[in-house]
C-alpha cells in the first residue's frame, strides 16, 4: 500500500494544544495552584453545562475564547477551589477552566443569560468560528470538564470524589481510590484499493454526509487489531495492511482519534445497518467534487476541523 509522506499530511489542531506550557510538575503543589488562582495576570475561561463562553460579533466570524479574571469568579458563582489549570502560555501567565452547572451561572451577575453566548463547541469547531488555537485549548479544557461532570462518584465504592492535581485526578474520600481523566482510543480510518476510498454515511450524519469509518479500540486490542475487526463489522471489507498517520484529541466528550490508512483486499461491501446507512467506494474525481461541494448528488464529506478531513485529503493528494 502507497501512503502518503508522514511530513506532508495536514494534522488538524481541535484539541491539541501544542503552545501550552501544562505545568504538569506543579499540578500538587497547592500554594502554587492558590498563588495562579489568585493571580490577577491569571485568564479564567469558562463553561455553562459544558458550552463554551465567548465574545461574539453578530455572524460569528470574530469569535474568541470570553476571558475572566480571577476577581470576577466570585461574582460568578464559581468555587476557585473547582478551577482546572490547563497550563501556562507563551506570555507565562496561568490558564483556567471553570465549568459551571445551569444552576451555579444562575449566580452570574444578570443570571445565566448574563454569561451569554454560551456555544456548543461541536458547533464553534464546524464553523471555523474560533482560532485554531483558541479551539485546540478550549477542547482540552472541554475533555477534561466534561470527565469531572461524570466522575463525581467513586466508581469502587460509590462515594463522593473529590478534586486533586489542579483537576488531573479526583480521590474517593471513602476508599482512597484515585481517578484519571479519560481517554478513549478510537481509531478512524481511510480504507484504500489504491485508486478508490471506502466511506460510509452514519445513521447519526447529516443527510448525504460521507466520511472515514471509525470505531472504539476494545481491551486486548492494538490499534491493527481494532482496525481490521471495526471495518470488517461496519462494512465486510477485509484489511490488509495498516499505517498510522497522525493523532487527533477529540474533545467530544474524550476521544483520542488515532487516524490511519488501510489496504483493502476485498470490494464487496455488505453493510452493518444498525451503524450505517451507506458505505461506498469513491474514485479520487469524486471525493475531489464533495471537498468542493460540486458533487452531482450533492454529498459531502467532514470540515477541515476534523482528522477525517486530513485522512480524505491525504488520500487525494497521495500518487
Ligand atoms: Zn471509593
């Protein structure tokens, strides 16, 4: 299988965040943390249910990442104490995520609507609203506040957790057991005879909206493994070969998308209904026609935001 330079394939930016200092080392040291806390040079960004708050000119084309400071917190109803550190950027100044239940932005001053607009960040990444690297923090931020939404409770014992490590861990306060943010490994996937790309339409898609098949890595499974098996269940094609091309954090809500090609060696599609609707080969003219929403039948296939772009877009620029 011919695949494309490693140098030259475009990796997306949703979610990973690469001009961050994440200040790892001084995640457990408290009197740090309360130190950046405190600190007025210190940049709060914040979540209302998990929805991002920006500042928004009226068509959404001047959108950035809602700063606040730290003596604005209060006011908030935010406990500083809830603050998650993200790390420190390139001015060495500490950034926060602060992720706020409906009922606790109540307390904002002008109530919930007063931290408004609030926006799914799903929405601001397929609308290229925001800056590559305002996405990419607000997605790390998302991934990480999304885990303490659901790991609230020990999953050992069932008693509260609480905040450890600046909001890397969480500690059962009954049992002592510690919890990790997750991740969950998926792979996504470019099927390839050479000349065609296999992509499928989810039962979840828009309509007419085509794109790379992905699926879950199970336990005892390598990142191979996981690709012959998921596309064998989706669509019936046997793999060959694998190659791994780059890595996409996917903050929806933790997702590591692990993006590779693969070598087709049968063409038969017989389709998993439950999953897809429809799964087909497309010739380099086509997928060349949906990029430039110039195709007869008007499919499409995934915003530049997404792995499933770059692996589509790979596929017609590789000889
Ligand atoms: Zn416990």
């Amino acid at each position: 299988m011919q695949t494309p330079d490693r140098k030259d394939f475009p990796i997306p930016r949703v979610g990973a965040t690469r001009r961050l200092n994440r200040m790892s080392e001084k995640r457990g040291d408290l009197e740090w943390v309360a130190a950046r806390i405190a600190d007025p040079h210190s940049r709060f960004l914040l979540f209302a249910d998990l929805s991002l708050a920006v500042e928004s000119g009226e068509d959404r084309n001047d959108t950035s990442i809602r700063w606040y400071a730290a003596d604005e917190l209060a006011t908030l109803g935010a406990d500083p104490a809830t603050a998650l550190l993200l790390g420190c950027g390139e001015d060495g100044h500490a950034i926060f995520a602060i992720s706020l239940t409906a009922a606790q932005a109540a307390a904002a001053p002008g109530g919930y609507d007063g931290l408004k607009p609030v926006v799914d960040l799903r929405s601001l990444a397929q609308q290229g609203a925001l800056s590559p690297d305002e996405l990419s923090l607000a997605g790390m931020a998302r991934a990480l506040a999304a885990w303490h939404v659901t790991q609230r409770c020990c999953g050992r014992c069932g008693a509260k957790t609480n905040i450890r490590e600046a909001g890397w861990r969480r500690r059962c306060w009954a049992c002592g057991q510690e919890h990790f943010p997750r991740m969950d490994p998926a792979v996504i996937v470019l099927v390839t005879d050479g000349k065609h790309c296999l992509l499928g339409h989810h039962r979840r898609y828009a309509h007419k909206f085509y794109s790379t098949l992905a699926g879950f890595v199970e336990p005892g499974e390598g990142i191979e493994d996981c690709v012959r098996r998921e596309m064998f269940e989706e669509t019936g094609i046997r793999i060959g070969e694998v190659a791994y091309m780059a890595t996409q954090p996917w903050p929806f809500p933790h997702s590591l998308m692990v993006g590779c090609w693969a070598e087709a060696l049968s063409r038969d599609v017989i389709l998993d209904e439950e999953e897809l609707w429809d799964a087909r080969w497309f010739s380099r003219d086509e997928v060349r026609q949906m990029m430039a929403e110039e195709h007869p039948e008007c499919l499409t296939v995934p915003g530049s935001h997404s792995i499933a772009y770059a692996l589509i877009r790979s596929f017609l620029e590789a000889r």
